[in-house]
C-alpha cells in the first residue's frame, strides 16, 4: 500500500508537470507570435516611412544590413521589384498573394503560410505605400517553436528536482498514513483512533465481531442443547434395552418396554431430521430447487395430514381463502406451514379450534394460523423461534415436540424473505401470520 500511494503521487506529479509545460508552451508560443507580428508590422511602418520620405532607393541601402526580416516591393501588378534576400524571380507575379490583394484593397493585409520559394513558414505583413506600390515583410515562424523549445531543458530540470523532491514526500507521507492502520487493534475496532474516512470499515467491523461472537455463543449452545436433546432418548433406549437384556422384565411387560424403546427412537428420528433441515437452511437452502406453489393447496394437505392428531386432542380444524401462487421451495414452505398447524394443534385446550385462513392482500400474500390454545407470555414471544427453546417444557415432552419446529420456520422464513407476526395472549390463543413479499 505504501509504495502503491508513492507511485501514484509520483504518477500525479508527473502528469501535472506535463500538462503544465503544454499549458505553458501554448502560453509562450502564443506570447511570443504576438510579439513577432507586432514586430513585423511595427517594422513594416518605419519601413513604408522611410520609403515615403526617400524614395524606393533606401530599399537598395538595407541590402547591407545583417537582419532576418525579409523585405519586397511589388508593383500594383504583381510585379516584384525588390526583395532583400534575392529569392524571389522577376518573372514570378504575387497581385494573388493574401497579404497582397488585401493591401491593395485596404489599405494593409497579413497571411502565414510556407513559403515555396524558401521552404519554411513564414508570417507575412503587406502595406500599400504612397506610389501604389505595396511594401512586404516577411518573418520566420521558428522563432516562435524555437523559444518553446529552449526552455525545455529548464522543465526537465525542474521536473527532476520536484521528482526526487515528490518521492522522498511521498514515501514519508505514505509511512505516517499506513502507521495507523498497521496499528489497529482488530480486535476492538471502535477504540481505535484512526482517520474518519475509516469510521464506517471500523463500525463494519466491529458489527462483524459481535456478529460471529453471538453465532459462535449459538453454535456452543446449539451443540449442548443438541447433545442434551440427543442424549436423553438414547439414555433411555440404551436403559429398557439393558433391563431387557438382563432377564428382568416379565414376558407380559415386554411389549410395553418395546413400545417405550420405539417411542424414544421415534423422538429421536424427528430430532435428527429436524436438526439436518436446520443445517440445510443455515446453509441458505443451498441446492433446493424453487418452483411455483399453490399456498392453499400446502394448508389444505396439511390440514388433511393433522386430521387425527387433531381428533386426539378434540381440536376442530377450518380452512379458508384462495388459492395464492408464491415462487419457492414446496419443502420448506410445507414444513413451515406444518410446524405453525401442529403446534396450533399440540398446544391447544381439549374442545378448542385451529382456523387457518390464505389469500392474497394489498401487503402480499398470507398464510393465518389462528388457534385457542394455551397461549404464549408476552415476554417470551421473541423467544419461541429460538432452538430448542419450549414455552411449556412439560407440556412438550408429553407431545414429543423437539423444540427445533419454528427455528425452521424462522430460517424458512428469511430464506424466502417472509415475514412473521406472532400474537398470543395467554390462555386465549395464539395466532401467526406468514406475510409474503411480493413478486
């Protein structure tokens, strides 16, 4: 990282010397042109001056003059009469030239082109004098590049210094930037004192931290409550196994110890598949395949597949709504809905009822269990969707339940981005409502 901020300092120095010698080299070349036409038509005038008071003859006495200036006079047509470097052939007519027809015409006239004769760009001026004649000096325009070039080397130079000035900078700016961070403390992010900019990371990260404390405190009481909840049945298999084995069970008791033992691995079946569906969801329902699904359809077999647990408690079921179609995945949905109608069914009163109500809403679709139960405490209704946590522990072991039933619906739920509404006061009932997102 560190060297990554030198680079890119030097990278950014680098660039803004360059951009700055062509904003300069566009400044000097355009001051510098300015000044050059200024010169060529200031010369021009002393010139034409000259030549109005002397006559064309003071033409032939700046032959000896050293200059670079490029003097000609040409007649009104076109003739050329004089040129002071000679170039120029007498037979050559310039009545076309830019510069020419527009001193004629007004009076003064300018052009810059490349000159055929000597091969290089020149600016020219035009001043018609007072015989009619037009009086022409001609500049050279390398001049001008030459200048912006001359000072390149004083650039370079610059540009070095402030390099080598720019890289000892950056490299002691980039170790006291990176310090603070090579300095955190990851394992209390908040108390650290660092850059602002780094707030929002620091904050993330300490939301992370608490995040898999509190999923590594779960999976530990996920692990005991699993051990504890797996233990029990095999406690007591392995102890009507070792009573039968020993001879000490009377022939006539036999079938009621077997029943026993048959009972626990029943729990102790349900306990294990419910445990792997959980593990499923943690995983994000990876590998489940989502399909369109009829949510009355699910209710309604689930109502049918409840009909004689219900009988044994003397629990009326109802069913009521619409068919409502919802994309996800039929297994879970069915065994959401079955835990919320069983234990609607478990934990209610003898004579009570389960009304169960799908349709479609201005919120989404629903899914209403509503029963006359026992009712859960207010304080503990957050906590009912915990694993393994029972309202009625004594009421749940007599109805075989494994306290992981509406874990799975909470996990099913986030997974198909379903909301829970749980009311229940105690002794009146309980009802849940499923509400789905819409789609």
């Amino acid at each position: 990282m560190r060297k990554k901020i030198q680079r890119n300092m030097i990278f950014m120095i680098a660039l803004t010397l360059l951009a700055a010698y062509a904003f300069l080299i566009v400044i000097i070349y355009n001051h510098t042109l300015q000044i050059m036409e200024n010169d060529a038509r200031q010369e021009a005038k002393y010139i034409k001056t000259a030549i109005d008071i002397s006559g064309s003859g003071y033409l032939k006495e700046m032959d000896a003059a050293n200059t670079a200036t490029r003097v000609t006079q040409i007649a009104p047509n076109g003739e050329v009469l004089y040129d002071s470097n000679g170039h120029e052939k007498v037979d050559e007519n310039h009545r076309n030239r830019k510069e020419v027809k527009e001193a004629l015409e007004s009076g003064h006239g300018q052009d810059t082109r490349v000159s055929d004769t000597v091969g290089e760009e020149l600016f020219y001026y035009a001043l018609l004098l007072d015989d009619g004649t037009v009086l022409r000096v001609a500049k050279p325009m390398d001049s001008v590049s030459r200048t912006a070039v001359d000072i390149l080397p004083y650039m370079a130079l610059i540009a070095a210094v402030l390099i080598v000035v720019a890289w000892r900078l950056s490299k002691w700016l980039a170790i006291r930037l990176v310090r603070p961070i090579n300095e955190l403390d990851l394992e209390h992010p908040i108390e650290n004192e660092v850059y602002d900019e780094l707030t929002p990371l620091l904050l993330s990260m300490e939301s992370q931290r608490k995040e898999k404390e509190k999923n590594e405190r779960m999976r530990r009481e996920f692990s005991a409550n699993v051990s504890h909840e797996l233990k029990t049945p095999l406690t007591s298999i392995s102890g009507y196994a070792e009573i039968m084995k020993s001879g000490l069970v009377k022939a006539e008791d036999m079938p009621g110890f077997a029943e026993r033992i048959y009972k626990e691995a029943s729990r102790l079946i349900v306990l294990v598949e419910d445990i792997i569906k959980l593990s499923k969801l943690d995983e994000g329902g990876v590998g489940l395949e989502h399909e369109r699904v009829d949510l009355y359809s699910i209710c309604e077999d689930t109502i049918s597949r409840l009909e004689r647990m219900a009988e044994r408690h003397h629990v009326s079921m109802e069913l009521n709504g619409e068919p409502v179609y919802y994309e996800g995945v039929y297994r879970v949905l069915d065994e959401m809905i079955w835990n919320i109608c069983e234990n609607a069914v478990k934990y209610n009163k003898d004579g009570g009822s389960v009304k169960v109500w799908v349709g479609n809403t201005l919120e989404g679709p629903k899914v209403i269990v509503k029963d006359t139960g026992i009712g859960i405490p207010q304080e503990e209704i957050e906590r009912i969707y915990e694993r393994f946590y029972r309202v009625d522990k004594s009421h749940s072991k007599e109805t075989g339940g494994t306290g992981l039933g509406l874990s799975i619906v909470k996990h099913g739920a986030a997974m198909h981005q379903i909301r829970i509404k749980t009311e229940s006061k105690v002794g009146k009932g309980t009802t849940i409502t499923l509400l789905f997102s819409k789609k």
